[in-house]
C-alpha cells in the first residue's frame, strides 16, 4: 500500500494567546523510530484550553505551534529503523514519549521525564512540546503509538488518552480494587472514566460526586452505583460515610481540581486509604493536612496517561469494558475548530468530549 502524500497541509496554529488560525503548512517527514500519520480525528483537552489561553512552557514558538494531542489516524510512511507499524495501520497515540535514559523513564514514569522539553535528549511531548495532531498529518515516535482494534473508530480512539489517565490513577492506587469502594469527585471526562475503569477492574461500590445532574446520570449509565449532587445534600460527606456504613472509601480519585473537593475527598477517605490527585488545579488548595496525617490517608498524584495504560484503555474498549460512545458527544471539521472550541468550553448541548476531523 501506498499514499500520495503532498508537500503541504491544513494545519491549526497558534500565533498568541487565543489567536488560533487555519494555515498552510509544509507536512512533515517522520524521522528514525517515527511514523507519519495521516489524522483522522483529535480530541480536545481542557489541556488545549490552557495553551491557546495561556501558552505552555517548552511548546515551540507562536507562528509555527501546531498543538492537540489526543488524535489518531493511519500510517502512511515510515521512517527509518521503523518494523513495528507498516504502512495503512490504523493507530492512536499517547502524548508523552520520555527521554528514554533519566531514572525516571527507566523506572517507566515517562510523564515525569527528568529531561521533559529537552528535544536534543529524546523527549517528546505531542502537541505540548512539539506539533500536534489538529493538522492532516502528525508525526509521532513508535514508543507512544498503538494499533487500534478494528472494533474501535478513529474517534473512540481519540479517548484513549483520557482512558489512560484514569487507569494510570488506578493503577498509581495500587491497581488491585476488586472488592473496595471507589470514590470519584468530578464527573467530567477524566471522573468518568475512571467510574468506568473501577466497574472494569472489579470494584464493588462506585460512588460519583458532582454537581451537573446530567454528568452525574452519565455517571449512573457508565457503571456509578451511587451518585451525589453536592447543590442537593446538607453534607456530601455525611453520604459518602452513610453509603460506606461509617468508613469511608478505600479509594478517592478527586478530578475536580478545587479546594471544596479535595476537601470532600480527604474527609471521605478510609482512615489508612487512598487518594489520588488526578486534577490540575487553577489556584492554590487551602485543606485541613493534619486529618491526612492522623488518618495515615495516602496521597498521590498522577500526571498524564503513564506506564502503558493508553494500551490498556483500548484493550478495556475493545473488550466493551470501557465504552467512548456516550463521552464522545460532539465532531466537527478542522475549519470549524473555533465552533467546536466553544461547545468545549461553554458546554454547549451537554458537550463532554469534542473532536475534530482534520
């Protein structure tokens, strides 16, 4: 098989704070160990959101900035050493690909490379630190790409992303949940699928905490065996407690990213549990540490989609553990990336996960 492949292509940049414009430019040519890919689909993040608001530290200059970094597509050249792909494979990537030679890397926490932004060591982050994938074509090193199942779209497979960030969250707890009760703050993407990969994983009661009714019924619908609506109860706590007979969660992922849910979350934590900080959070945490330490409450934290879990997340989809249908709610095409920007943000028709088709 073989692709014409033309000299230049639609592309999205970045030429300042909001200031995202549909250009030409030259498509690029996959070096050793990489593959070039023809993109189907790029989801957008809230990460996406900061960028074209805020700028990222180590992304390239405004003018030539190409961002997004949840897209798949199929392979239509390779570059050299490649064997792993050939060309016409269907495939998904994960953002980060470390360095491959700090201790940390080596220890598998490539989200935490100690070299991130250091293009001359190896590091590569799509769509953060070099070109994404709201472009026709991306390129991406074989360390972070995947085949996609055949019972996977291109757009379910733009989840695998976010499906990973949460099993890399299950995983950070100590992964074995078969039995335990799960607490989950933040029914957004993240918040949803880690709903759905405790339910995979084998935990016996899911309890989803928000404040979006409609969010919370998705919750319900993807595997929530309780849910509660922190506008509709005097105390979230006192329900977490009353559903968990007094003891609290074995397990808290708090993917709200405020100080009221971490809060929440350690107050709902089983003395000797666990909690996982899954959000980013726009402003200082003010909390009460000293119940973390007399509870001996773990906390941890988790950046990205880490230690192969993009993989796991698309085994669990293809199994039907883990289902992208009801997150993925809108699609546009890449000249109506501002339209869909705004169904994002603004939550526009009970938007969740939109993606663009390049």
């Amino acid at each position: 098989m073989e692709y014409q492949i033309p000299e230049k292509m639609k592309a999205l940049v970045l030429f300042g704070p909001n200031d995202v414009r549909l250009v030409e430019k030259p498509v690029p040519k996959p070096g050793p160990g990489e593959v070039l890919v023809r993109v189907a689909a790029c989801g957008i993040c809230g990460t996406d959101v900061k960028i074209i608001t805020k700028g990222m530290p180590k992304m390239p200059p405004y003018g030539e900035f190409t961002f997004g970094h949840e897209w798949a597509g199929t392979v239509v050249a390779l570059g050299e050493t490649v064997d792993e792909f050939k060309v016409g494979d269907r495939v998904a990537i994960e953002a980060h690909k470390g360095c491959g030679r700090c201790e940390n890397c080596i220890d598998g926490k490539y989200t935490a490379c100690l070299n991130y932004g250091r293009l001359d060591k190896g590091h590569r982050a799509a769509g953060m630190t070099v070109d994404g994938g709201f472009a026709e074509y991306a390129v991406q090193h074989v360390n972070s790409v995947y085949k996609i199942p055949d019972n996977i779209s291109f757009n379910e497979a733009t989840y695998v992303t976010t499906a990973g960030c949460a099993l890399y969250a299950i995983d950070k707890s100590g992964g074995y949940i078969a039995g335990d009760t799960v607490l989950v703050i933040g029914p957004g993407p993240i918040g949803l699928s880690v709903v759905q990969g405790a339910r995979a994983l084998g935990a016996e009661k899911i309890i989803l905490m928000g404040t979006r009714e409609d969010r919370l019924a998705k919750g319900r619908q993807l595997g929530a065996t309780h849910t509660i609506n922190i506008r509709e109860v005097a105390d979230p706590v006192a329900e977490v407690m009353a559903i968990t007979g007094g003891k609290g969660a074995e397990r808290v992922f708090e993917c709200g990213g405020n100080s009221q849910a971490f809060e929440y979350g350690i107050k709902s934590t089983k003395k000797g549990g666990v909690m996982v900080l899954v959000s980013f959070y726009k402003e200082p945490v003010t909390a009460n540490l000293d119940y973390v330490v007399m509870n001996q409450i773990s906390l941890l934290t988790v950046r990205g989609e880490g230690n192969q879990n993009c993989k796991r997340a698309l085994s669990l989809m293809a199994q039907g553990k883990i289902d992208a249908k009801p997150i993925m709610t809108h699609a546009f095409p890449l000249e109506e990336f501002h339209k869909g920007l705004d169904y994002f943000v603004n939550r526009k028709d009970g938007a969740m996960k939109v993606v663009i088709n390049p």
